[in-house]
C-alpha cells in the first residue's frame, strides 16, 4: 500500500452478497477498486456514493496543494474522515420459498363473526435491482449472506400479504370457504401488490407463486340459520323503520352472491317466527 490507502474487496465468495470494508476512517483521494459485476457504496458524512466498475477516488475536486497537503497529513497520521464502504454483488439471483402462517380472517357474515385460521406458501425470485436501496436495510452489518437476504426478503413478503390479504377476499368477492378454487387470480393480485412494493427495498421480485393453501380446524360453513332466541327477539323489538336500516347496513358487508342468497333465507325466517 502506498501513501494513500486502497479500499476494494477481493476476497468474493458465492453466498457473501454484501461486505463492508473494516477500514472506516480514510484520508483524502483514497482510491476505492470495484470488480466486475460489483458495486461499492460509500457514506461519507451520511450521503451515499455509488461507485461502478473501476477505479476512482472517495473524494473529489481537490487541487495540488491539498493534495500534497493530505499527504503529509497521512505520513501523520492526521486529516482522516469518516467513511464506510460496502462492496455489493450485482448478479445476484436466487429462488425462495415464502411463508405466512396463521393468517386470521374473520367471516363477518356470520353473527358470531367466525374467525378462519390458514396459511399460505409458494415460492419467489429474488434479484437486487438498485444497490443503493438494497443497502440501505443491511448498512451497519459486516456483511450479507444469501441466507440473510432471503430471510428478510420473504419476510417482507409475508407480511404484505398478511396486511392485504383480507381487503383482497373481501374486496373481490371471494368465498372464503372455496379458496383454492381463486388461487391464479388470488396470485396475480398479491403479486401486483408487492410489485408495487418492492421497489423501495431496491430487489426485484419476479416468479411469485402460490403453491399450498393450509386450512387450519374445522372450515365448516356455520349454519347461518341458528340465530340464538336473544338475537331473534333483539330484532323483533326493533320497528319496522329499524329492521330496514338494520338489513340494509347489514346486507353491506355481505362479500359472496352465495352469503346474499344465505342471508336472505335467514331473515325471511325470522320475520316468520
């Protein structure tokens, strides 16, 4: 190493995606080398550098005295900076399998609002498409692993499909007693939503499938015609008025032609008791 210190990271291995070099204090011109197919992201101050294939110094625009100036500073031991560098693989690709377990969905259909328990699996292509971003999760860490990636990229995942899930059933008229029978357009729905998504982790998530659906105890559709005697009395003291308002607001939130057609049959039977 000559006056001015080399900042690269040669020692690549297969499943080591992102490294950060353990020299963080550097002098002025330090020069950073970058590999082919990597990128070297810099912090220097807390903004971001992005350094592609080649070499080039951290800092820039610096005239001939300060240069000489900065190497007499480094024979010193003086007039270094803060900066952490992490060299990131660029062709990165790997498929994965994803996971969400104990998905709740709550049937409100029902009086006593049935709460459905199921999970969902499948699999998913990960890429790193700006490395920038992909960073920006990991910064901090000594390194990253394929495993870790992975890890964190199905995680995110799963929890995009935890927090959409529902308004997807409900919003597209799902009978959620027949769920298998929507899984291609059940798929194609939660891929547009973390398509959407993705981008601020700076991957690329191509390939997303659905592949198990797991119904967790009894998926029984509930007899919807077993109103308890207090429900049936509750309603028969409402005015006519109320009973309107009441089954109008009700029939609202109904989601299938198949919950309509059920909740119709049960409230011409109550109006008959």
């Amino acid at each position: 190493m000559g006056i001015f210190p080399i900042i690269q990271h040669q020692d690549r291995h297969p499943d080591l995606i992102m490294f950060r070099h353990p020299i963080d204090r550097v002098p002025s011109h330090t020069e950073i080398r970058v590999g082919a197919n990597q990128e070297a992201i810099t912090y220097e101050g807390g903004t971001a550098c992005l350094h592609t294939y080649g070499t080039e110094p951290i800092l820039h625009g610096m005239d001939i005295d300060a240069f000489l100036l900065d190497a007499i500073s480094v024979l010193k031991n003086e007039g270094t900076f803060d900066c952490e560098s992490y060299f990131v693989e660029t062709t990165y690709v790997d498929d994965a399998e994803w996971g969400v377990d104990d998905i709740v969905y709550n049937h409100i259909c029902h009086p006593s609002s049935v709460p459905y328990h199921f999970g969902l699996s499948g699999t998913v292509r990960i890429e790193i498409e700006d490395t920038s971003k992909s960073i920006s999760f990991f910064r901090g860490q000594k390194y990253m692993t394929r495993w870790m990636l992975n890890e964190a990229s199905t995680l995110f995942i799963a929890e995009t499909i935890r927090a959409n899930i529902a308004q997807i059933i409900k919003g597209n008229h799902f009978d959620i007693y027949y769920i298998e029978d929507y899984l291609p357009k059940l798929t194609n729905l939660l891929r547009e939503i973390i398509e959407v998504t993705e981008n601020r982790l700076g991957l690329r998530f191509s390939n997303f499938s659905i592949k198990h659906i797991q119904k967790v105890s009894d998926w029984s559709r509930p007899p919807m015609d077993n109103f308890s005697p207090d429900i049936v009395g509750m309603f028969h003291g409402l005015t006519p008025s109320e009973k309107k308002t009441f089954l109008e607001q009700f029939s609202q939130i109904l989601t299938t032609t198949e919950d309509i057609r059920i909740f119709k049959e049960v409230t011409e039977q109550i109006e008959r008791r």
